[in-house]
C-alpha cells in the first residue's frame, strides 16, 4: 500500500469535490475527506445514495457537504459551466478535484463493441472529465493550492485484450493529466497526477470479475492513502507523476 499516514486536519478548510461519490472509492475518500476537516462537494448520478453520504458526513459532525446531482454521461458542456458558475457563487475556489465516476463498459473483443458502448464510456471516462476540468479551472486558480486527481487502471498504463473502450478512455485520462500537469508553469497553484487503484473491493470490480472472491481485495477505505497524499499540502511541488494506491 502507498505509505502515508494522513494526519488529522489534513484537510482543514479545504473544498474538494468528488466524482462518483455515492459508492465504491469515490464514497469512501469523500467521507475520509470530510473527517480530515474537508467540505466536500459529492457529485454523482444517484441522488439517494449521494444524500446517504451527505448525512453520514453530518451525523459525525463534520464541515457541512454538498450534493451535485449530475449524470456525467448526459451533461453537455453547458450543464458543466452552470455546475461551475453555481460552485463559484457558493464557494468562490477549489482546492481538490477527483476525477473518480467512470463507466466499465462492454468486456468484449475491440470488433464487437457496439458505437453506442463505445460513445457511452468515452464520454463518461474522457468528455467528462474534460468538461469538468474545463468549466473549474477558474475556481481551481482561485485556490492557494489545488490538487487534480484522475482515477486511472492497470489497463490505462498497458492495454489488455477484451478491456476495450474503458482501457482506452483510461490512456486517454492519462493523456489530458500530462497534458495539464506540463501546463502548469512554475507559479502555478494546481497540480494534476493519476492514481491506479488496483483491485478494489467495489461493485464495479464484482462486475469485471463475477466468479472473484470479493474479499481477495482491499475494501475501498484501504486504500485511500495516496489521495490523501495528493490532496493535502505534503505533495506540493508533485505534478504529472503516474502514482499506484497499493
Ligand atoms: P463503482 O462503480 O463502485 O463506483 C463508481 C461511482 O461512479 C458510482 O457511484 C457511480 O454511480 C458513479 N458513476 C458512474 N457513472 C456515472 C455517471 N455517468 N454520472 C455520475 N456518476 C457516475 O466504481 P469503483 O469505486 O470501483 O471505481 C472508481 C474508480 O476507480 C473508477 O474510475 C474506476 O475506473 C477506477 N478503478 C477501480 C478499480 C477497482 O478494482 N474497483 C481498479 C482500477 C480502477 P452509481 O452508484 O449510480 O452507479
């Protein structure tokens, strides 16, 4: 597992919003955001699931959340600049931006995937993250110190047959974090890295592998160091590295 130990107020006064935020990964580091003193702003397509978040977070007593209720697959670049125009009225900056909701898509030889399939993932996976990105730069520069993390795979870093659309539109995120990342001249305040999860214990990785024990892999709060790391202050200065969770 990566080694950092987060201590607590890590993220003290921070505003980080996370994609997917209703289950799996993206559930279980917005909810240790919000312990280490973060608001978090929890997007997703599911709004009772995002609303189980939300009240978890203010059953414990942390900093209040915020819910964006928003299918990634169906936002067109409007709907991300008026998210954005909402998000700078509310809160003015970002600090953090996890680019973590994706779509698994067809598991199936390159030739059989279906254009639909394929338009569906791309767009969850690689448009969307790029409208986002897009639409949240200014709030992003509005911070002292912001931090963008792309949720990658062992399949984004070395292509694996029958993986298809979801492989290639993971190279891709890795593309636009390089591209980002070397954008960011020596007086910029952002800072852009992937993390590959690895094997996770989530309903997406029961659906890649339906005859997998689920307990062969590390539950989702296991492995949350690096984001950690990434999001808080002690990685300051790292940008465009191609990081591993465990
Ligand atoms: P899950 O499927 O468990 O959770 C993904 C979350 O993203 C869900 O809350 C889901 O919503 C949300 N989401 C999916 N599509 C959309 C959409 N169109 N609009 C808004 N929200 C959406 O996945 P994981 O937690 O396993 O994966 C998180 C990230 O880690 C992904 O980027 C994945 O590719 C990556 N990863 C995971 C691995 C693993 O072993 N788990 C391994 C390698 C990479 P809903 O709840 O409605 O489905």
């Amino acid at each position: 597992m990566f080694d950092y130990n987060a201590p607590a107020g890590l993220l003290n006064g921070r505003i980080i919003l996370v994609t997917g935020a209703g289950d799996g990964i993206g559930r279980a580091l917005a909810l240790r955001c919000a312990e280490l003193g973060a608001q978090v702003i929890l997007l997703g397509r599911n709004a009772a699931k995002l609303e189980a978040v939300y009240d978890q977070i203010e059953a414990a007593g942390h900093a209040p959340a915020a819910i964006c209720e928003l299918d990634l697959e169906k936002a067109d670049a409007a709907a991300f600049d008026s998210l954005a125009d909402q998000l700078f009225d509310s809160y003015g900056r970002l600090d953090g931006l996890v680019h973590n909701a994706a779509a698994l898509g067809p598991r199936t030889l390159l030739d059989q995937v279906k254009p639909e399939a394929w338009m569906q993932v791309i767009q969850t996976n690689l448009n969307a993250p790029f409208l986002l990105t897009r639409a949240l730069m200014p709030l992003l520069r509005a911070s002292t110190d912001a931090s963008v993390v792309m949720l990658s795979s062992s399949v984004g870093r070395k292509g694996r047959a029958y993986w298809g659309p979801y492989a290639i539109s993971k190279f891709a995120l890795e593309g636009l974090m390089q591209v980002l990342a070397d954008e960011q001249d020596g007086t910029s305040n952002i800072r852009v890295n992937s993390v590959n999860p690895g094997a996770t214990r989530t309903a997406m990785r029961a659906r890649a592998y339906p005859n997998e024990a689920p307990e062969r892999n590390p539950a989702p709060e296991a492995i949350l160091p690096v984001f950690l790391y990434l999001l808080g202050a002690d990685s300051q200065g790292v940008n465009g590295q191609a990081l591993d969770a465990q």
